[in-house]
C-alpha cells in the first residue's frame, strides 16, 4: 500500500464549493482508492479543472429514476464522498485513467447554477461522530467486525495476508467501517445509508447487521471485487 497520508488534507483555502461526479452503480467512501475511467465531455473538463487547481471531485450517487432526468440535472443522495486525484493518465483518445482518493463525507447544502459542462455543488464537511457513551465497548465491537468480516475474506493466502495487515494497522473504527462498507458487495441502497450516517458507533451497528445478514444467507458466489481494496491508513 503507498502511503497516501499526505494527501488526505483539505486545502487551507477550502470554501466548500466541489465537482460532483454522478454515477448510478457506485458509493464512494473516504480512506479507499477508486480506479475510474473518465470517457464523457463534461467528465473529462470536470477533472482536467481539477487537476488545474485542487484535484478534488466529490462522487454522488443517483437517487432512484434518475433515467428519466439523464438529460438534465438529476437528483442525487445529498452525503457525497469528496475525494482527491491522486494520480491520471492521458489516452491517446483524450479520454483519461486515474485514481480517486476518497478523503471526506461531505453533505451537499445547495447546488449551483450550471456555469461549466458539469455540476458543482456548496457543501458541508461531515466528521466522523464518536459518542463518548459507547467508548468502554468501542474495542469490543471493532473486534467483532473484524470477526465478521474475516468471513467474507478469500481463502488464498495473499488475501489472508492483507487481511491481517489490515488487523494490524489499527485503524480507527470510523476508517474501518468505510473501507469494509466499500469492499463488501452490498446493494447501492445499503451503501448510500453507510455513507450518510455520520455516527461512527452507528454506523458499525448498521454494518454488524448487514454482514450478519450476509453471514446467514451466504455471500454471492460470482462478481466479487478483489481484496483488499486500496486504502489509506490516516
């Protein structure tokens, strides 16, 4: 893994104004590294902008029925993952590969006027919540997602391998909920609800459940993403 950890600060003159990216069959979520293709027009100005300036694009799901509205402005969930640019390749086609970093949640307050080929939005920057209640149980329960998740994890020894690096980097609860959210084959709607919940005790609640959920139905055979996905220890 490279260490990203000096990537994931916000620029000092951050105002709040971000690029949204919308996509229907994708949750972004902070301390993970995207792979994305970047083929449509608008998508390809949105992130040479970027790359121009503050490298950051905040990925947004669609809400459900957004065919309908594909030709104009389509609504999506208001908890966005911003994420940086952390490394792009030109293609000969002038289309682009890069790398997305997620850093942050961010909630969207208002959406501008349409100014460029793509949409920009005010936000709000979500921080992980902590309640101070749950702190005595706090040790326990990360234990017990690791537990669980290690269910899902590959059998071959390269996988096993990362996931105790992943055990052994003690991160913090909130950046393990996300990177396991992320990696899971959850449904869209399941991920969105990860996404927005701010409350990191909560949010391992909601995760506990979808896994032992999983856990009791068996988790699907085909179509399953490779492990671990790239992540950020910060």
């Amino acid at each position: 893994m490279t260490d990203t950890s000096d990537k994931t600060r916000l620029p000092d003159d951050f105002q709040g104004v971000v690029r949204l990216f919308p996509l229907p069959n994708l949750v972004m979520f902070p301390h993970v590294v995207q792979p994305l293709h970047i083929f449509e027009p608008r998508y390809r100005e949105m992130v040479e902008d970027a790359l121009e300036t503050d490298q950051l694009i905040a990925m947004a799901h669609l809400q459900p029925g957004w065919e309908a509205d594909a030709a104009e402005r389509p609504a999506v969930f208001p908890v966005t993952c911003l994420g940086r640019v952390v490394s792009h390749t030109r293609l000969d086609n002038g289309k682009l590969n890069i790398l997305l970093l997620g850093l942050r949640r961010a909630e969207i307050t208002s959406e501008l006027p349409l100014a460029r080929s793509y949409r920009e939005a005010d936000v709000t920057i979500l921080e992980d919540l902590y309640s101070t209640s749950a702190s005595s149980t706090r040790s326990k329960v990360q234990h017990e997602l690791l537990r669980c998740f290690r269910k899902f994890t590959p059998e071959s020894p390269a996988a096993q391998e990362q996931f105790e690096s992943l055990m052994n980097n003690r991160l913090p609860l909130g950046a393990l909920t996300d990177i396991i959210s992320f990696t899971m084959k959850f449904d869209m709607k399941v991920k969105q609800r990860l996404l927005s919940e701010a409350s990191v005790d909560e949010r391992v609640q909601m995760l506990l459940e979808e896994l032992q959920r999983l856990n009791e139905i068996g988790p699907p055979s085909e179509g399953e993403p490779p492990f671990p996905p790239q992540f950020s220890v910060n």
